[in-house]
C-alpha cells in the first residue's frame, strides 16, 4: 500500500477490483448479501456510497470518504479499530491522514473478511482479489455522472442481463425506489438534477471512453 494512493477525506473515489487471475468472487445469493452485510460493517463508518455494482468476478463502487467531522471515532474504535488509538491527540492535518489511512484500511479488512468467508465456504486457499484494490479520483460532475450510468451498466455490458433495471445486485433499483436505504440517495439524484433526469440519462448513449481511465475490464 506504500505507493498507493490513500482514501483520502472529502473526496469520490471509484473502487474497483477483480478476483485474483479473473476468477469468480461470489457464486450465489449468499455470496452477495454476505459482502454487501461486510460492506455496511467495515465501509459505512467511513465513507458514504452513491453507487455500486456487483458481478461474477469484479465490482465498482462509487463512494466518498467522510470528512473527519462526519466520523464516528469512539464508535470505531469501541467496535475494534485499534489503528485509531490516540486519533483524538492528533492536530487536524494528521486527523485527515490516519482517517485516509484507515479508510483504504477497512476496505482491505472488507475484502479480507470476505476472501475468509468464500474460502473456507468453497474449501480453496489463497488469495482472492488482485492487489491492492484499485481506486481512482473522481474529480468533476461530469465523470460522477458518466461513472454511475458506466455503474448501472455494467451487468448488461457483461452479459449478466438485457436490462440493467432487472439486474439485482446494484444500486440503480434502491436509487429509483422509496425504500429505507443507507446509499446517497437524494445527494446523487441532486447530482442528475432528479430522478426524471436520472433514469433518461441512463437510456442514452454514454461515451465511456471519456472516463476509459476509470474503469476494469
């Protein structure tokens, strides 16, 4: 993690990650509520998410890192992040660099849980997702946007479903629902100007290549 960026705070950031030589990261129903459930665990207390996709053997999310006033910390701490111990005597620019790195370090304890809990489920050793998980700097409202279509998309890019409505495991149901929900989902909806505009903008025909550094194939 030495020569990878941090997470850092106030800022989008595009998750992204594939199983290790391409092999499958969930196999069933199970397999995928059992992440999103790690997801709400180990992400949630750091970072807010306005989108997210789960596929055979990769995922995106689309999240921002809570600034240090939007945390927790004694909630964090009291559930075991001993990385934390002593945050309080910090000054605020190192505040700002434990949280950023405590927040690539939940994601990494995210998918370590998980790579624990479908290995021994599947009775396999070894790595399962490739490292360290890629992210990148989501830095204007035209990439925001343009990566939530790409998001929403990609179960029908990989031949998952013909209808990326009907695709279960991402974010586009709960954002166009009413239902109790912990994703973004007005803040996102304010970014496509509301839900009218974000269900058209999803019809139409996105040029990916201009966020092509910001996307796995």
């Amino acid at each position: 993690m030495s020569n990878t960026q941090y997470l850092t705070p106030g800022d989008y950031f595009h998750i992204y990650n594939k199983g290790v030589n391409g092999i499958n990261l969930f196999y069933n129903s199970g397999n995928y509520e059992y992440f999103l459930r790690l997801y709400e665990q180990h992400i949630n207390p750091v970072a807010d998410t306005f989108a997210w996709c789960l596929l055979g053997n990769h995922f995106h999310l689309l999240v921002r890192i809570k600034e240090v006033e939007e945390v927790d910390f004694e909630g964090i701490i009291n559930r075991g992040g001993k990385t934390l111990s002593g945050f309080q005597t910090l000054t605020g620019i190192e505040q700002e660099e434990k949280l950023a790195q405590f927040a690539s370090k939940s994601f990494s304890n995210l998918f370590n849980a998980y790579a624990q809990g479908l290995n021994k489920q599947r009775g396999r050793r070894g790595t399962l997702f490739e490292r360290p998980f890629r992210r990148k700097l989501v830095d204007s409202e035209r990439y925001f946007r343009q990566l939530v279509v790409y998001i929403h998309s990609n179960p029908v890019h990989h031949g998952f479903t013909d209808n990326y409505k009907d695709y279960p495991w991402s974010s586009y149901g709960t954002i166009v629902s009413a239902k109790p929900t912990n994703l973004q989902r007005n803040q996102l909806l304010d970014w496509f100007d509301g839900q009218g505009n974000f269900v058209a903008t999803h019809k139409q025909i996105v040029d990916f290549n201009f966020i092509d550094h910001l996307i796995i194939e």
